[in-house]
C-alpha cells in the first residue's frame, strides 16, 4: 500500500514538472526563442522521460521498502 501511494505521488510530482516545462517551452515558441522543431523534439522528450520515469518508480519503491523491513 506505501508503494502505491508513494508511487502515485512522486508521478504527480513528474507530471506537474513535466506540464510546466512544456509550458516554459510553449512561451520560448511563441517569443520566436527556439524553432518549432527544437519545440517539438524537446516537448516529446520531456514527456516520454516523465513517462519513463514514472513507470519505473513503483521497482525502486518497492526495493527501498524491501531494503527498510
């Protein structure tokens, strides 16, 4: 259950990071800051690393929580 929950948190946590640095990104766009391609490749990089991460928290958690009791 401590795994779930922390788990559940931690990606929130991602998630909102993520969101505002595509948000950063969408307001450098259409300052003309950074071309509609970096936009673009940086947008889905940032995305698919959240996803990433947040699909391998729960091992680590329940590695940590192992390790603990």
């Amino acid at each position: 259950m401590q795994v779930i929950l922390t788990s559940i948190f931690s990606a929130i946590i991602i998630f909102i990071t993520v969101f505002s640095m595509v948000k950063v990104l969408s307001i450098a766009y259409k300052r003309k800051e950074i071309s509609n391609l970096k936009y673009r490749i940086l947008t889905a990089s940032f995305i698919l690393v959240g996803m990433l991460i947040a699909s391998i928290l729960p091992f680590g958690y329940q590695k940590v929580f192992e390790i603990i009791t």
